[in-house]
C-alpha cells in the first residue's frame, strides 16, 4: 500500500473510518451482565469496549501484535541539539536487531513481535533551519515505509522510534501544529544540559520562521520539520486506521508525529491510545492537545516503543477479564452488584 502522493496523502487523511457501533454496544452489554459491580474496573472496562469497536468483535482477543519501530537521522544535529552523536541510531538499531534493547525485552514480556524498519540512516535529513527536512518524494517514502509496517491481520499495534535529534523535530512539529512558543514543547530529550535545550529552543524558533510562509497542512508540516521515522510513524498510524487496527502510542516523539494529522483531522487519535506520559516535559501538553489520557505515569523517557508495549500489558489484562470472567447467568449470582 502507498500513499503515492501528497494528495493521496490528505484524501486518507480526510476520511477516516470509524470503529463499529454494533460491537460497542454488545461489548457494554456485555460488560453490564459480569459479576461486578457497574463500573469497578474503571478503565479497564473503557479499553475492552474501545477494542471491541476497533476490531469489530463484542469479545476481542489480541492474537498477533506488533512493535513497530522507525529509526532516522536529522541533519539539524549539526547544531548541537543532542547529548549523542547522530552514529548511536544506526548502533542502536543493530542492538534492536541483535536482541539486546529495553524494547525487545518488553516486546517479549508484552507477547509482541517487534519489526525494526531503518530509514536511510546514512542519510539524515536536511537541516530543517536551512530548508525542508524532506523533499516530498522523501517524506512519501517514509510514508509508505510507515504503511508498510502495518499487517491487515494485526490486532494491535504499538509505534516507536529511535532518532537522534527527534526530539528537536518533534518540538518543531508540535509548535507548527498547536501553536504556543518554542519553550512549551522544548525538553532534555536525551539528556542536554540546560544550554542544550536553550539551543534547542532557538533552532526550533529559527526553523519555524524559515518555513513561516509554507502550507501548514499536515504532509507539508511532517516534510518541513519532520523526519523519515517520524513521517513513517505517521504513515503507520494512518494505515492502521484504514485496516481499523487500534493503536498504542508511545512518548513524545510518536504523539508529535500524529500532531500535524490531528492539525487537520482531530478524528485521526480515535482509534489510538496513549500507552503512558514520558518524562519529557512537554508530553503531558501534547496528550491534552490530542485528547489522550495516558493509560501508566511510570516517569519513562526512553522512547523505542518501551512505555507503548508496558502498556499493551494492561490492554491485555483488559481484555482477559472482559473475556473470562462470568456473567451473573452463568456463575448463577442472583440480581446485579
């Protein structure tokens, strides 16, 4: 599946499915005869119904489901935006292929399979204070990198990236898609020091004055300040939503990636949920921008998809119980709790 070009692109963008009314409502149904009292396992309760719409089922199940990480470099590291050199994505996506990250261990814990797709690492892309980060032939092909990421028989999807510098892009992409200044988007990311996020601030501020006068929709947002794995997490939640696959999103840096779509389509996070609120300082903004109650608050900052698969965990437990447990019929329990 390609988007094949921009207008492609802004046509998906623009029509969105929704989930199934008639699964939601027999999973409420359901949820009303269990041997519980109305409304005792809280959200619990909410994601099984969310799933159910989803996946078009009254009793959803997660047999196959994915950690879809994206990695690309950014050309606006030339100006001192990270605590890392730009050479730590390509070794840190050889540790993802070796076995040996944080998100491997927690895919595994989660009963994900992971997919590592690398989007020209030896290329970074332009720095987004001189010109567009991507040309749009580029940031199509991250697209449908993103797009092709998504299986039509998943049942769940989580999205993460490894970037560095792309905290600096998605600040950037936050700031032209919700507006506010430069410092309410601006965090440590992998850990600069107080100097680091003032350049941080300026370069974000420069970038958004260079392309002050370019369209702001949400393809020409992601080309300008964005990244090939950015972009591709945006392809990817796209996608998912056309095959009606639920989404778990990560940090800061896969809630910025779907913040230019949600510019133009507010409808585009209803089929996604935020797996928990990072550390960095201006995710919890973002989440609010989105509509998004993170589901865990663990003090994470990790990226890679880690917070999106601890969360899968409790989607799981969601479900199991909105599955397993009896109905007042069956455990033969007289009247409702």
């Amino acid at each position: 599946m390609t988007f094949a070009s921009p207008a492609g692109f802004r046509a998906a963008l623009a029509d969105l499915r929704g989930p199934d009314q008639r699964a939601i409502a027999a999973a409420r149904a359901r949820q009303g005869e269990l041997t519980k009292p109305a409304g005792s396992l809280g959200r619990l309760e909410d994601i099984a119904v969310f799933l159910a719409g989803w996946r078009g089922v009254d009793r959803p199940k997660i047999a196959r489901a994915r950690t879809a990480i994206f990695a690309g470099n950014h050309g606006v590291t030339a100006h001192g935006v990270s605590a890392f050199p730009a050479s730590v994505t390509a070794q840190m996506v050889a540790n993802f292929e070796a076995g040996g990250a944080a998100i491997n261990a927690l895919s595994s814990a989660a009963g994900m399979e992971l997919r590592v797709t690398a989007l020209d690492l030896d290329a970074p892309t332009t720095d987004f204070t001189t010109a567009p980060a991507m040309t749009e032939a580029e940031c199509l092909a991250a697209l449908d990198a993103g797009a092709a990421a998504v299986a039509g028989d998943l049942d769940l999807l989580a999205v993460g990236e490894m970037g560095i510098g792309n905290s600096t892009a998605a600040a950037a992409l936050c700031l032209r898609s919700f507006g506010g200044v430069a410092a309410d988007w601006i965090g440590p990311g992998t850990g600069v020091d107080s100097d680091g996020i003032a350049r941080k601030a300026a370069v974000v501020e420069r970038a958004l004055a260079v392309h002050a006068d370019a369209p702001t929709d949400a393809f020409e947002t992601l080309r300008r300040v964005g990244g090939r794995e950015i972009a591709a997490i945006a392809g990817a939640v796209l996608r998912a939503r056309q095959l009606g696959i639920p989404v778990v999103l990560d940090g800061f840096i896969s809630g910025a990636a779907i913040a230019p779509l949600a510019a133009d389509n507010a409808a585009i996070t209803a089929h996604c949920i935020a797996g928990h609120v990072s550390a960095e300082p201006g995710h919890p903004r973002l989440l609010a921008r989105l509509g998004l109650e993170p589901l865990l608050a663990l003090g994470m900052r990790l990226g890679e998809g880690s917070g999106a698969a601890v969360a899968v965990g409790v989607i799981r437990a969601a479900l199991a119980a909105h599955d397993q447990m009896a109905t007042f019929a069956e455990a033969q329990v007289s009247g409702s709790l």
